[in-house]
C-alpha cells in the first residue's frame, strides 16, 4: 500500500467510527472507540485487550472500560 491510499483508508475509517460511535454523548467515549476499531483491525490473532493494547501501544483499561462503561443506546 502506497502513503497515499494509507492516508485515503484512514480516512474512510475515521469516517465509519464517526457515524458508528455519534451515539455516545461523551467525545473521549468516540475516541476510544476508534481506537477500538483500529486495534481490531490490526494484525494479530488475539483481539482480547491486552494484546490489542500492546499493539496500540496503549494501557488496556482504556479499551476495558470503553466496552464496559460506554452509554449504549440498546434500542
């Protein structure tokens, strides 16, 4: 993948978490989220928290707390 599609998928994804995350009312909520969605995307086998976060390069209580904490709209 040259920069520039790199740059054009980023993007897209960006794009994808703001409309899928625009429920929760608080922004560092949206922000995990994305952050969620990249760490699933990226390589590796085990997508439980930990190892995401090491890939991340990130504490994994943030992501923890983000699946649990966040104000889900079930309807």
């Amino acid at each position: 993948m040259t920069p520039e599609h790199l740059a054009h998928v980023r993007r897209q994804l960006e794009s994808f978490a703001a409309e899928m995350f625009a429920p929760l009312t608080r922004r560092d909520q949206r922000a995990k989220g994305l952050t969620y969605l990249r760490g699933l995307l990226l390589d590796g086998r085990r997508k439980s928290m930990q190892p995401m976060a090491e890939r991340l390069g990130i504490d994994h209580q943030g992501l923890q707390q983000f699946l649990t904490s966040s104000t889900w709209d079930l309807t």
